[in-house]
C-alpha cells in the first residue's frame, strides 16, 4: 500500500533546498483513514518496517549475503596474493613460464579475467535478486497480505 | 607543430559545442547535478569507463611502464579489480538510497549537518587532489605540443584551467557525460590503434615483443649503460619496504575507487540500481581491455622510444605520445595528444562538477541554509562559483608541483585519501546498525588527516629525509580510518540512527522508494 502524500509538511525529512521533494518520504506519513487500514497497517507500522519483518525480505538479504560475501573474499584474497608473492617471493614469481614471459606477468594478467568472471557470475545472481525484490514491492502495494 | 594545434582547436571546438547544446536542456537540480537520471546503461558505464581514465592512466602508467617496467604494470590490475568493490558492496545501495551526493546516504540516517559539513570537506580534499594530477599531465603535455612556441608549463595548465571552468559553469553534468562518452571511445580507438602499431613493430611476434622487454637497455644517472629484464618486479618497489609499498598501493587502488566521488556521483544519473548494476559492468569490459593494452603502450615507449629518449623530451608522463611520434609521425603524435588532452579535460570537468555539487548541495544548501530558504537555482549558482575556486586552487598547485611528477602516482595518493576517508563511512552506514553520527565524523576525520600528513612525510614530498618510508599511505590510514569511526560509534549512542537502519537496508535491498528517471 501506497501511502498518500497529501499534505506538504511532512512529506519529506531530509529536504534539498529549492527542489520540489521528487523521493519518496522517510519515515511515517499522516496515516490513512482507520476504514482503509489493514490489521498490519493498523499497528502503526510503516512501510519499511513492514518489509524489514516479511520472510521474503529476510531471504533475500540472506540469499544476497550468501553470493556478496564469499565473492568479496575470493577476489580480494586473490587479488592481495599478486602484491604479497611479489613482494615477498620474487624468486618464485621470476619463475619463467613462456619463454621469457614469467609467472608474475601472467598472475597479474589472470586478475583481468578473475575479475571479469566474478562480474559476469553476480550479473548471473543479481537477476534473482530483482526478481524477489520485484515481488516483495509488489505484494506491499496490494496490501502486504503477510 | 601547427597539425596538433588544429587538432586541439577542433576537439575544443566539438566538446564547446555538446556544452552548449546541452545547457539549453538544463532545466532544474536533478538535471544539472544527475543528468535528469535519465542515462541508458551503456551510455552511464562508458561514461564511468572515461571517468576513471584519466591522465594518470594514459600518461602516468604507460610513463610507469616505460621507466621502471612491471610494477608499473601493477596500477593497471589494481585499478580493474577495485571495480569489483564497486560491483559488489557500493552502486547498488547507493543508488537505492541517495540523491546527489556521497554525504546524502549518511545524512540519511545520521545527524544531517556534522555529517554533511565532513563529507563536503573529504568530497573537496580528494577531488582536487585527483585535479592537481590532471594539471600537471596537462601542462606537460601542452608545453610539449607547443614547445616550438615557448609556452610555459604554468600558461598551459592555466589556459586548462580555464577551458574546464568554462565546461562545467555552463554545460552541468549532462554536457560532462556527453563530452565522457566520446572521450571515452576516442581514447580506446588511440589506444588500440598504438597498440597494433607496437606489434606491427615486433613483425606481429609476441615472442620478439617480449624478448625485447626482456632486455632494455638505458643509461643510468652516472650515464652507464644498463641492460634490464623489465618483466622483473622491483625496479620501483625495491627492498626494504617495497613489499608492504606494493601493498598498500594495492589497498588504496582496491578501496579508493569505491570512495571517489566523482564515480560514485555517476551513479545517480540512472533510473535505478539495475541500470547501475549493468553500467559498472559496461565500464569495466571497457578500463579491462584498456588496462590490458597499458602493456603495449608502457612496454612500447621502453623498447621502442626508450627512457633516456624520455626523460629529456617532456619526461615520464609523455611516454605515450612519444611512442605515437616514433611509431607514425607527427601527424598521428598529435592525434594521440589531442586525445590525451581530451582526456584531461573531460576527467577534470566530471571531478570539478562532483566536488561543486557536494559543496553546494551538502554544505550550502543543508549546513549553511539548514536545508531550506534557498531560492530556486541557488545552489546551481553556488555550485558554478565553487567549480571557479576549486578550479583555481588545484592550478595554482599544479604549478607548485611542476611537470616532473608521475601523474599515475599523484593520482593513487588521491585514492588513498578517498580509501581512508570515504570507503569506510560508506560501508558502515550501509551495514552497521550501531554506526552512528560520531562514528561518521571521526571516521572521516582520522581518514582524511592521517592520509594527508603521512603524504606529507612520505619520501614522495620530503624525498630522502622522509620520516614515513612508504610512497602510499593506504596501508596504515585505511585502518585507522576504520578504528576512527568504531572508537567514536562506540563513545555514543544514536536510538535515531539504529532505527532508520531498518529503513536504510530496505531502501538500499529492494529499491522501494528510490528515485525515479525524471522525464525531459
């Protein structure tokens, strides 16, 4: 449910100076009449609480974590792998692979592709992702029969 | 000489003309500070892509490449993977939750003015630092195009200054986007055209290619000649701190990206985080493949033209162009420096419009004015005479600084700053419900002065009497940014901003309540 933006006052906390408010308001707004109020509305929750508590929001920051947070791992575990062998094993790193062209060109040159795959793999998941948030709006916009 | 010159004139001439078209479109805040959030995805990331090379990608890392060979190549691979930061933790929730700026997602659930007030003065210290970089390249590069006229180095960086002044004054961000864009695809087309003329040189064998960079040979400061394997690390990050130096420039490139605000004000010129999502993505199939050829280009200039050539025409930050000049001519040295040129002053005037909007729209308008009684078209006006001062701060240091510093090192000290202050703010606010407004503040603070007075007692300012020994900063200031703002979350208690948490995270996973393209 769409709360309504009648009145001017307090429709928006966080005001920029000399622009009309064109973002949706923070925080509670003047409630709807109490006959157009369902049981969940009518215990003054506002809409983002609403959401906070819907088992589908909680699955979609749990499914967002379990794809976001391994992935920062990974890359920056690899990544840091280049500055501290590098750093501190030139001799490996020396190690010629292709004629002349060593392993820590080639390690350096394999981050492009690292980094390329994890963004192709998030785009991948990410398409989920809108998936569940499209539906978490649209079942607060009929209602929120949660 | 005078091909170059016609060339300049014609590009200044075409941008001059995109800004002018485009300033009778500008009709309100949203429009000059995000571009109505009306880009397309590929149209954002190409603009992204041209954001973020720079001078100090195009001159400094081929420059880096050309003297001191693989660890050059290093500021390519940490300038990509630093997008991934951006991909993964940043783009998304900023644009789901924030309007103009950096400080309006920690405004959002913070005490508006200290935050705001901290975030402008970070937003101004990186962003011009970033423009002192583009200075310098800039008054290289033109005193050498020139050099048969006699410009000066200081002329040149002032007759930069202000052509940018007069780009962001009256284009805004739309005309900046535009003017993005085609840099963009000017600089990859120069880059992949040099690129094939180097291999063209080797006969099309990677093997001679690399055989050559195996074995360069130049003359060292007692003039001796030295053959060196430049595929070897440590030419620049030598023992005994060259290890932990290679670190910390890696922990700078990594999470200062993430915290520039002239990228992450790009992605509040799209409708939503999807579009934002695809346009990161845009932007990095585009700086990988440049970073790739950032090989043939620094490689190039150490084989082909040489440093000791280098360092006495224009030095380190010309390898580039003078790998052009010796590959084809004149004629096409001054394509690849009109390029250069069209680079610097397109990435100049995005930084210029980021750092005018967040002192208008942060410290004006909300700290200033308290967040009402401007009048309509205020804070554009405030924002056009902070571009003007901004724009002369950053000259008058350029010319202090002179021509002879990497502009690619100069640039990576910005991304420590940014690194330091910025990112961890960003990332507790996104993520920590106890984060709060004393948390913001002295994050911000311990970031920005730690990073500052380590640079100015690094050996990169002080030279060999430096009391710190490493080049970058990040490697201590990043965590001392991050301890700041636990040490002052954990002095206070914000009952305020633990709540609007709820809001924040709902906002920033689902995009309910983001705002939308405007139509114009």
């Amino acid at each position: 449910m769409q709360h309504k933006q009648a009145d001017s006052d307090n429709s928006d906390l966080m005001p920029s100076a000399g622009v009309p408010a064109d973002v949706a308001p923070h925080g509670h707004d003047r409630p709807e009449a109490a006959h157009g109020l369902t049981a969940d509305a009518d215990a003054d929750l506002s809409d983002w609480q609403r959401v906070a508590v819907m088992d589908e929001f909680k699955k979609l920051v749990a499914a967002k974590r379990r794809f976001i947070i391994p992935a920062t791992i990974f890359f920056i575990v690899y990544y840091f792998a280049l500055p501290v062998l590098v750093g501190y094993a030139p001799k490996l790193m020396e190690r010629r692979v292709f004629g002349v062209v060593n392993l820590a060109y080639l390690f350096a040159l394999s981050q492009f592709f690292m980094a390329w795959l994890i963004a192709a793999l998030y785009v991948r998941a990410a398409g989920r992702f809108d998936e569940m948030a499209r539906s978490i709006i649209s079942r607060l916009s009929k209602g929120g029969e949660n | 000489m005078s091909a170059s010159l016609v060339m300049f004139l014609a590009f200044i001439a075409v941008t001059l003309w995109i800004t002018w078209w485009a300033a009778r479109k500008n009709t309100g805040s949203s429009a000059y500070f995000a571009a109505g959030r009306s880009l397309r995805a590929w149209q954002n990331g190409i603009a992204v892509a041209g954001d973020y090379m720079s001078a100090a990608s195009f001159l400094g890392i081929a420059g880096i490449i050309a003297f001191q060979g693989y660890d050059g190549f290093m500021y390519s691979v940490g300038w990509l993977v630093a997008y991934l930061t951006v991909l993964l933790i940043v783009a998304e929730p900023l644009r789901n939750a924030g309007k103009y700026t950096m400080a309006d997602v920690l405004a959002y659930r913070l005490s508006p003015r200290p935050v705001r007030a901290m975030g402008a003065l970070s937003t101004l210290t990186v962003s011009t630092f970033y423009m002192i970089a583009q200075m310098v390249g800039a008054g290289a590069l033109v005193s050498l195009l020139l050099r048969d006229t006699g410009i000066s180095f200081s002329a040149a960086v002032i007759s930069i200054g202000i052509l940018m002044i007069v780009y962001v004054v009256f284009g805004g961000m739309l005309a900046t986007t535009w003017v993005q864009i085609i840099k963009a695809i000017l600089l990859m087309s120069g880059t992949i055209l040099l690129s094939l003329l180097v291999l063209a040189h080797f006969g099309f064998s990677f093997g001679s290619f690399f055989e050559a960079i195996a074995h360069v040979t130049y003359h060292d400061a007692q003039g001796n000649p030295v053959t060196q394997n430049f595929l070897q690390p440590g030419l620049r990050y030598k023992p005994p701190y060259g290890a932990l130096d290679l670190i910390s420039l890696g922990l700078a490139l990594i999470f200062g990206t993430a915290g520039l605000p002239h990228i992450l004000v790009r992605f509040y010129t799209v409708p939503d985080a999807k579009t934002a999502r695809v346009s990161v993505v845009w932007a990095m199939v585009i700086i990988g493949s440049f970073y790739i050829l950032t090989t043939f280009l620094g490689f190039g200039a150490a084989t082909i033209v040489g440093r000791d050539f280098i360092a006495k025409n224009g030095g380190t930050n010309m390898s580039a162009p003078l790998l052009a000049q010796a590959l084809a001519g004149d004629l096409f040295f001054a394509f690849i420096s009109a390029i250069a040129f069209a680079t610097i002053l397109a990435v100049v005037a995005g930084l210029t419009i980021s750092a005018s909007t967040s002192f208008a729209h942060d410290f004006w308008a909300n700290v200033l004015k308290h967040g009402k009684g401007t009048a309509l078209g205020e804070e554009v006006r405030v924002a056009r005479v902070t571009a003007f001062v901004v724009g002369a701060v950053s000259i008058l240091i350029a010319i202090l600084l002179g021509p002879d510093a990497n502009v690619a090192f100069l640039v990576a000290l910005a991304f420590a700053v940014a690194a330091s202050a910025n990112l961890p703010v960003i990332v507790l606010s996104l993520f920590w419900r106890r984060f709060n407004t004393r948390g913001a503040v002295a994050g911000l603070a311990t970031g920005l002065v730690s990073s500052l007075a380590l640079i100015l007692i690094s050996p990169g300012i002080m030279k060999s009497n430096a009391i710190f020994p490493l080049e970058n900063p990040g490697i201590v200031s990043i965590p001392l940014g991050f301890i700041g703002a636990f040490i002052g979350t954990l002095s206070g208690c914000e009952p305020r901003a633990e709540e609007k948490f709820t809001e924040l995270s709902v906002r920033a996973t689902t995009g309910l309540g983001a705002e939308k393209a405007v139509s114009h």
